[in-house]
C-alpha cells in the first residue's frame, strides 16, 4: 500500500512471486511485467488516495499462507473522504524467508467509481 501510495513500482513489485497473479476487479495480470504495466498504468487513478488494508484473517503452514483482508481507499486530495472499499483474497509463499504474493483477488465493493 505504501509502494502505490509512494509510487515505488519496484517496492510494489517485490512483494510478489516472479509469477504471482492479482485478479479480479482490476483485470488479470500475471507475472512481472504485465503487473508493472498495470501499476503504471494504474498510478494516475491512485493520485491523491491513500490505500489502507485491516481485519486479517491469515492461515497457513510452513512456507504457504492464505489471507483475507479489507481494502479501504481514502481520498486524501480535494474532497476528503472514503474512495471506495473491497475484499482482498490471497495465496502467500515465502521465499527466501520473505512472505510475496503468488496470488492476490480483489473484489471491489460495487459503489466504487474510478
């Protein structure tokens, strides 16, 4: 979240398995390229929006995990207020003793506007 925040596409990226997949509300991106296009291409509509994640539900063993969180989007620049909300579903491996992504869905709440 920071990553988008902070527009750091390389911290954003590293998050994730060379492989790792975000679906769902967004489109469906897979591997390291395609997710850069899409956080670049992402980043304008992310301006002046701070991306905040809560109420983890995490389980898993050894070197897997699965987790869902809340995504809660703020407007921080203009009008402040709540920019939209959704549910995140994911499927963690740890690599090299770091926790990346190998997939992540997003369900965003339909009231949301871009």
């Amino acid at each position: 979240n920071h990553a988008i925040d902070n527009k750091d596409v390389d911290a954003w990226l590293a998050t994730w398995t060379p492989n790792g997949v975000l679906a769902g509300g967004l489109g469906d991106f897979t591997g390291t390229e395609p997710l850069r296009n899409f956080l670049t291409g992402f980043l304008p509509v992310a301006k002046g929006r701070h991306h905040a994640t809560l109420n983890y539900s995490i389980s898993g063993s050894g070197d897997t995990a699965t987790m869902i969180c809340y995504l809660i989007i703020l407007q921080v620049e203009g009008t402040a207020g709540l920019a939209a909300t959704g549910i995140y579903t994911d499927r963690l491996q740890k690599v090299d003793g770091v926790w990346k992504f190998v997939y992540r869905k997003l369900v965003i709440d339909p009231t949301w506007k871009s």
